[in-house]
C-alpha cells in the first residue's frame, strides 16, 4: 500500500496525514474484497525496514495501529472477517501486543474473509526464521515444505495476484517465497487514491492472465 507519505507531501501535510487517509482506503477496499468474494487479502502495513523511518513517523504509525484496533474491532467482528498478523510483533510495546494478540483471538473463529495484517514483517527474516525452526525438527535434506509449514502463512494458500500502488516496481521484502507464480500488478495511483475501480481492473488482469506455473498447459 504505497504512497502514503507522497500524498501527504503533496497537500503541505504531515506524512501521518497520508497514512491515516490510507486508512480510509483500505477500508474501502476490504469492503470491496468482501463484495467481490476475495477469500483472503495481505497487506503489507509495516516492514522491518520501516524502523529506519524518522521517529515521528514511527511513533505517528504505532498510535494509528493501536487507534485502529480500538475503533475497528467489533466492525470485523459483525462483518465476519478472521485477523492474523504476519511478523515478530515481540518488538511493539507491550500494550499494542496485547492489542493485536486480543484482536486475533477475538476474530478468529469468523468464517469469512481471512485479512492478514503484516507488521514487522520482512520476507527474507521470515524465510531464515522458518529455515531455523525446520532444521531444529527435522535433520538432513529440508524439503519446501517443511519451510512452508514453518513460515507466518503456513497452512495459507500462495499469492495469487500481488497489487503495489504507488508507481515503484519492486516487491520490498514482501512474501517473497509465497509470490513465487503470483501475477503483479503495478499501479502509478498512490494508496490513498486508490480506489473500487482500481481494485477491480487488478481483478480483470488477473481473471485475463493465462497462468501455466511453469507448463505448457494452461489451468482455468
């Protein structure tokens, strides 16, 4: 969910601005998720490398992620939506972990869309982290699978489609082993900009992309 900061710089505003209008947009788009039968979204909200961002931005965002939880909890809840937060939230104060950990457990027996939330969270740390654990249960050759059950999105299906706003055409240590047959969408509109439409031309490119994982045999 790129752009935030580029809004907001744009308008004379502080970046906190640009990602409290980012809120708003996700909400739409969940909603958007909901109304055309997505059974699981990603985001991408806070990566280890944010840490390097400017101490007011940091502080600025963890008060945005504790405020949301407090304001938007029971809104999942009545809309059915299940929570996971992808990433090592053991660095967050002890505070906003007992918010998360409470806002999981709460939603986690809805049946609905599954929205997972990474805070924390960098692709290559996770992979390391799931090599660790694998090679403490098992000895010898690792199979991908035992990387699999090992990762933050274990027992999760692959990235279908992966959408970046914003106009940068990178991934940024983002699920980087789940990604590997995704199809990537690139879009110059910034994140608080983003809109229904937008969301639903991402759907039309992937509904029109022939995936062959590979193959010469195409699957529909």
């Amino acid at each position: 969910m790129d752009g935030n900061g580029r809004w907001a710089k744009k308008r004379l505003l502080p970046r906190i601005a640009g990602h409290k209008k980012g809120l708003e947009a996700l909400q739409k788009i969940i909603k958007s998720a909901i109304k055309y039968n997505i059974s699981t979204v990603t985001l991408y909200a806070f990566s280890t490398e944010n840490w390097n961002r400017p101490s007011e931005e940091i502080n600025g965002l963890m008060n945005l992620f504790s405020e949301s939880i407090n304001s938007e909890t029971d809104k999942l809840i009545e809309n059915n939506i299940s929570v996971l937060v992808l990433g090592d939230i053991t660095i967050f104060t002890k505070e906003l972990q007992i918010k998360i950990k409470s806002l999981v457990k709460k939603t986690s027996k809805n049946t609905g869309l599954k929205l997972n939330i990474a805070l924390n969270y960098g692709a290559r740390s996770e992979i390391l982290m799931a090599v660790n654990k694998a090679t403490k249960k098992k000895s010898g050759v690792l199979l991908e699978k035992d990387l699999t059950e090992n990762l933050y999105t274990k027992n999760m299906p692959d990235v279908d489609l992966l959408i970046r706003t914003g106009g940068q055409r990178r991934l940024s240590n983002f699920l980087l082993w789940q990604i590997a047959y995704s199809e990537l969408y690139f879009i110059d509109t910034l994140w608080p900009d983003f809109s229904e439409k937008d969301f639903v031309n991402a759907l039309y490119f992937f509904q029109n992309t022939e995936r062959k994982f590979g193959n010469l045999k195409v699957d529909k």
